[in-house]
C-alpha cells in the first residue's frame, strides 16, 4: 500500500537556476528519509528505495500511506516554499494512491491541499496505472494518429507525399509509449489500418 503525490512548482527563475534550487528540495527529502520521517517505497529485487523523481517543474513524490510521510512532506514543501521563494502550484497537484481504500485518500488530499488522482492518470504525456495490455489503453495513441490525419484530408497529397508523411510522422506517434510499453498486436493491427486507409 503505497501513495503518491505528484506536485507542481511553480518556476519564476531560468531553468538551469531552477535546477539548483530544486536540487535543495532533493536533498531535504533524503534526509528525512534517512531520519525515517518519511517511509519511502521499495523498488525492485535490490529494494531501492525511491522517494521522490524529479523532471523539469514537475516533482512526484512516492512514500507508504501513513499520517506520519504526508504531514513531513506537507512539512518539506512548506520549508521549500520559505527558502527558495517558489511556491507549490496545489492547483494542479494531485494526490494518488495504488493497493490502499478511497476514504484513506480523501484523508490524505486535505491534509496536501490538493486533489485526488483517479487511476489511471497521465504522467508527463504517459498513462499511469492502467493495463498496457489492453485495447483502451491505447485509445489515447489512436486519437493522436486519427486526429493528425483529419489535418490532412482536405489537402491533395501525392502518393509520395502520403508515404512520407506516414514514415516521418504517423509512424514516430506511438514511439514514445513503446519505448516504455509493448504495444499489443490488436492495436497495431488498428494503427496499420489506419496508414492504409490514409495510403
């Protein structure tokens, strides 16, 4: 049973000044892990443990569902907020959990300010929590590649013109989930589909 609690700051600063800062948020989360403030979660056969990830403005941070990790992360980013002159976009934030009740969560979601997740969610443009094995998975990839082809229909495309317009960019859409995911044969079956009907 395990939450997590994805967070916005807000950046007024150059992003490599940022990165600095942010670096400081970091470090404050080791050491309460290391204090055992916070219960980070466990990845892996090595359980390495895993508190917090960073990407741009973006901050997720990952820790067992208890009172004790919510309150000392409302505590960290309150001293955040105090020492670097950033502030916590809780619009926007989120609050989620993966094995544990609703009602729990909803303890949780006041306590942060922010709103509960509803799995799965997206994550920096990926799908969280679903299973990648099924269709409605990839419903989101399929829009992307239908809705770039409704841009070009009314235009006249040579055959050459459609091919590269199908190897350059219709086949580059699903690359960032399959990077990650393996893409079922029903959903390439449909993506296929598609590229001919447009051929």
């Amino acid at each position: 049973m395990w939450c997590t609690v994805l967070f916005f700051i807000v950046d007024s600063l150059a992003p490599f000044l940022f990165l600095i800062v942010a670096e400081g948020l970091a470090g404050v989360t080791r050491v309460a892990e290391e204090k055992n403030l916070i219960d980070s979660l466990e990845v892996g056969k090595d359980k390495v443990k895993v508190n917090m990830l960073q990407y741009a403005d973006d901050t997720l941070f990952f820790c067992e569902a208890n009172t004790k990790s919510i309150f000392n992360i409302k505590a960290i980013l309150q001293c955040f907020e105090l020492s670097s002159g950033l502030r916590v976009n809780f619009t926007k934030s989120r609050i989620g959990g993966t094995g544990m009740d609703q009602v729990t969560l909803k303890c949780f979601a006041p306590i942060l300010n922010c709103d509960m997740m509803v799995s799965p969610f997206i994550c920096l443009g990926m799908p969280v929590g679903g299973s990648h094995k099924r269709g409605a998975f990839w419903n989101g990839v399929i829009e992307k590649v239908q809705a770039r082809l409704s841009r070009w229909k009314g235009r006249s495309l040579s055959m050459a013109e459609r091919i590269c317009l199908i190897r350059s960019v219709l086949s580059s859409i699903p690359l960032f989930f399959t990077s990650l995911l393996k893409l079922p044969f029903g959903v390439t079956g449909k993506l296929v589909k598609i590229q001919r009907n447009f051929l």
